[in-house]
C-alpha cells in the first residue's frame, strides 16, 4: 500500500470565528470634526456635532455619525 505523501493544505475555520473588520467601520475615525462642523447649519445639528467630538465609546460615535448624516439629507427624519 503507497501512502500519499502530498501535503495538503487543512480547511481552517479561523477566519469564521475571528473576522476582520469592515472596512466601511474602519473609515469612521477617518471622519473630520471640523468638516461636520463645517456641514451643520442648524443649532440641532450643532449639538450633535458636540456630541459626536466627545463621546468615548466608538459605537455610540458611530450613531451619532451616522444620525448626524441621516439628518442633513433628509430633514424630515429627525425626532421631534
């Protein structure tokens, strides 16, 4: 009996366990506070800024971002 002796490589389930990170996630801190503050026009708008320049936890910054966003483009959608 001839036993194969090609290496072969081994299917690894580390990349399944242990993503990287979305790029998209990435370009968050990318994100200049001057230019949203340049952008926000209304003193709502302001306040998110404020908001957003100092908050600690990186996912709540995330929200406000995109909040802050959502906002500009669409006006209507902000609370009242």
């Amino acid at each position: 009996m001839v036993h194969n002796t090609k290496k072969t490589k081994k299917f690894s389930l580390r990349g399944l366990f242990h993503p990287s990170p979305h790029p998209a996630k990435e370009k968050s801190k990318e994100i200049s506070i001057s230019m949203l503050k340049k952008l926000a026009t209304t003193q709502e708008q302001e306040h998110i800024v404020d908001r957003i320049e100092n908050e600690t936890i990186p996912s709540v910054r995330d929200a406000w971002i995109e909040y802050f966003f959502k906002i500009i483009k669409h006006p209507q959608y902000k609370d009242k």
